[in-house]
C-alpha cells in the first residue's frame, strides 16, 4: 500500500462493506478512515499520506503522526517509538477542512502557525496537533460562520477578546474590490471549559510566543490568499515579531508603514499595501482589551511609522543615518541621546534623515572609550510622534576630565571647556567653560588647518562659570562654512572642541 494509498482506501471500505457498516457519505458527512501506524509518505506515489478526498467526502489518516522528515519509514526507531505520537485532533480537522474547500495556505500564502490549514494543526504542546489554531477570518467569512464588523470611516475600536465568537473587523481596500484586510485581537493567557475540566485555548500554543495578547492583521488579495502580516518586517516562525504590536512594538500600519511593495516573497510585509486608503493604530494596550484606531479613509491621521534602519555611519563625526519615512505629512525627526546609565534626553532634530553629532569624538583604538546611545523619533505636522526606533549604540572618546565638584562645598575641583551651543551654527554660539582658581586663561580659535582666526579670552580669571560668544563675523568679514577648533589652556589644563559653522 505505500505505492498506492487508493487501493488501500477502496479494500478498508469494501471490507467495511461486508461487515455491515454504512460508509455512504454527503457534504454532510465525511468518512475517516484511519489505518494502524504511522503515517507514511513518499514522494511521487499516491501513498498513505494524511489526505482529503474531497468529491468521495472521505480522508485518511495514521493512528499516529510525525511532524517532518523522514516520511518513508515506519518511524519505529526509539526516539519514536518510547512516545505515542497519536495522531490528533489538529490533523484530522486539517484534513475537514479541505473537505469543507479549503485550500492548503503554504508556500508565498504560509501563515505559520495562526492558521489551521497552514502550521497551526500541529499546534499544541508538543506540536503534535493537540491544540490546533483556528480557520484564518477569510475562510470563516466565504463560509458565512461570522459577519465581520465593516469599516467604513475612521473609528476609534476597544476589541475585547471572546474565545467563542471572537469579533473580526473588516476594512475593504480601494485598490481592489477583492482586496481587503481583517483585524482581530488575540489573547494567549485564556482558558475554555471542556466538561468539567478548564484548559488552555487555541490561542495558547503559537510557536514562540511570549507575549499575552495582540492584533492579528490579515491581507486579502485577489483570488482566494490571504496573508498574515508580521509586526517585526521579516519572515520568520516566530509569533512574538508576528502579532501587533509585537516585541518590535509596531503600532501603526499604513501604506507608509514600510517601504517594500506587497507582492512575491514578502506579502507579510507591514504595510496595507497596495491599498492607499487603509491606516491602522493601536492606541493602547490594557489586559484585557485594545483600543485601536481604523481608517478606512486617510490614513495619513495616524502617527507616523516609527523609523526604521538606524545604522551608524560614523566616520571623522558621529554619523547617524536611518530610512526615510514616507507618511506625506512628515515635519522633523528628534533625536534623543544618552549616556552611560543616564535617562534620554531630547538632544536636537533635523528635517533630514541623517544626524551628525559633532559634540563627541569618534573612538579609535589609542583612546579610553564609552558608548552613547540614540533613539530616532518622527514627527508629523498634526504633532503627532511615533514610536522610538530601536536604540543605536556607538562608542566614543571617553571625556577623562570631566568637570567634579567638593563633596562638601560648590568649588570646582578642575577646569573644563564646554561644547559651544548650538552646533552646528548659523552666525553665532556660546562657549562656556569652568575655572577652579584664579589663574591666566587662554582661549583661541583655529581653521581647520590650524590657522588662529581668534582669540577669545587671554587674561586672568578667578574661580567660577564663564561663557564667550564666537561670531562668524570678524574684522567686517563673515567667515566660511567648516570646521573650526576651539582650544583651551590653562596651567594644568588643555582642551580642544570642534564646532562647526553651517550657512
């Protein structure tokens, strides 16, 4: 029988058959029949493998079952055969499901384990089927087990979870009649009732999952595929980069969301391509329910996308670079910055999706190192931010004298140069510096081949706080764009900072 599993399903009928048994079937009811064993498969033979046969209204399945390689063998080695491997509920109701016309969701159409006709039959603790994941909302709708709660103008949603009828939203696409999207929320921590007994429910066995709860974003395109889409942009088995918001903490999914177009390999993409009317935002988490914002129009009334691709591109200046968000509204990005064990702080911003931090000094390997860490937030003209990017963490030159105060008093216990502010600067910055005790203070500026343009201080100064201003402007002349050092020096003390004048 493994050449030819037809010949084994017609002798297990027609013995059926001659015991009396009613093996008649209808779209109403279907015939199992199940043979002793493992499940056996072989490329190129129609052998017995898990099957539907959807005109007879019938399937065949082992007693037990294997996920994965090898198929053709009896699968009695001992790994094997010291566990059961009973062939659960997952696999025989996938095996309904296509005598019910549904289509098997593999390949560009894999929903990973969400979905009963994808992965999620073998859902469960062992992955062996136990706890299988339900039918995807497209195959629910076509079947008319649920009516989804239609969209059609922007609506602010509190979903709340329901195991029995859990709520679907709808929200259809304008590129496309046959092109939609479903939402649903999920949670991961619930219980059903079976008899007298409480267990986890479906929703509690997807592969990798951490997390107790989010926002199941499915795409519709023409045809009968459907697609979940995944929160972190990348293809991959695990449920926590898959749901939303996510361990990337994806909030807004809109057809600026991600730059990649929906179409072969990367359909999951989170963006609501090729729509240009659909925007999504999760507004706020809680345990029990989310509330969510859905435009069916506008979508550019979301906050924008949080940027994504920081990468450092630090050269002779700490460089900061990332990928431009597309939302047409888009005003600034504001850069936030910390230290070491400090909190962040807003540090400057830009219209331009790249930054230079000319106040640190790029580490070499002569030099005493520490790291300081950026976030990239993105503003829209509504006022509205997105979520930080993911954190950039870029060593520097470790700042050794870095200005220290009495324990016990105010006085200053060393001299220090401060970064001049703003810079880079347009005409004019302030430069402030510290003095521990009275003593002769120099302090010059140079071009950026050490030519001495100015001298900004050169006298005695007591104890305390001062600050000088640079103007671009000197002797009537307006000095060029570049690079320019500003070099402190004192009797124990030498410093040097860039700054950089821009016009």
């Amino acid at each position: 029988h493994e050449n030819n599993g037809n010949i084994f399903r017609s002798e297990a009928k027609q013995k059926a058959i001659d015991e009396n048994l009613d093996v008649t079937t209808n779209d109403h009811t279907f015939l199992a029949i199940i043979y002793a064993g493992h499940t056996y498969r072989k490329n190129g033979f129609n052998t017995l493998n898990p099957e539907a046969f959807r005109i007879e209204n019938e399937y065949i399945m082992g007693e037990r079952f294997v996920k994965g390689f090898p198929y053709e063998e009896e699968r009695n080695d001992p790994k094997i055969n010291n566990i059961s491997h009973f062939s659960h509920i997952g696999i025989h109701v996938h095996e309904i499901g296509h005598l019910l016309g549904f289509e098997d969701l593999k390949g560009l159409a894999e929903n990973n384990y969400w979905c009963l006709m994808s992965k999620g039959n073998y859902n469960g603790p062992n992955m062996e089927g136990e706890c299988p994941a339900p039918i995807n909302p497209y195959y629910r709708f076509i079947k008319d087990w649920y009516q989804p709660s239609i969209i059609n103008e922007a609506s602010t949603i509190t979903m709340n979870y329901c195991l029995k009828n859990p709520l679907v939203y709808k929200m259809q696409s304008n590129s496309s009649y046959s092109s939609y999207f479903f939402v649903e929320f999920r949670k991961f921590d619930s219980n059903m009732l079976l008899g007298n007994s409480e267990t986890k429910d479906y929703n509690s066995f997807i592969k990798n999952l951490t997390i107790n709860e989010g926002i199941l974003i499915w795409r519709k395109l023409p045809g009968s595929f459907i697609k979940l889409l995944y929160s972190s942009g990348e293809e991959s088995e695990n449920g926590d980069e898959q749901i939303f918001p996510g361990i990337d903490n994806v909030n807004v999914i809109t057809p600026w969301s991600d730059s990649r177009n929906c179409e072969t390999n990367c359909y999951w993409v989170p963006n609501t391509k090729p729509s240009e009317n659909i925007g999504i935002e999760i507004i706020k988490a809680e345990h029990d329910n989310f509330v969510v914002e859905l435009y069916q129009k506008r979508p550019f009334l979301t906050s924008p996308a949080k940027p994504k691709k920081i990468e450092d591109k630090t050269n002779y200046f700490v460089k900061l670079t990332w990928e431009d968000n597309l939302e047409p509204d888009i005003s600034q990005y504001k850069i936030f910055k910390k230290k070491n064990d400090t909190n962040y702080c807003l540090y400057d911003s830009t219209e331009y999706s790249t930054f230079t931090d000319y106040n640190e000094d790029p580490y070499d390997s002569t030099m005493n190192y520490e790291f300081v860490f950026y976030k990239i937030c993105a503003c829209d003209e509504q006022n509205k931010e997105s979520e930080f990017s993911d954190e950039l963490k870029i060593p520097v030159k470790k700042d050794e004298l870095s200005f220290k105060f009495d324990n016990n008093s105010s006085k200053i216990n060393n001299c220090k140069l401060l970064q001049n502010f703003p810079n880079p600067f347009n005409t004019s910055t302030t430069i402030k510096y510290m003095v521990n005790e009275s003593q002769l203070i120099n302090i010059n500026v140079y071009d950026a081949i050490g030519n001495k343009i100015l001298t900004l201080v050169n006298e005695n100064k007591s104890a305390g706080t001062y600050s000088e201003n640079f103007n671009s402007r000197i002797n009537g002349k307006n000095l060029s764009s570049g690079i320019y050092f500003i070099r402190i020096n004192t009797r124990n003390y030498i410093d040097i900072k860039k700054c950089v004048l821009l016009k």
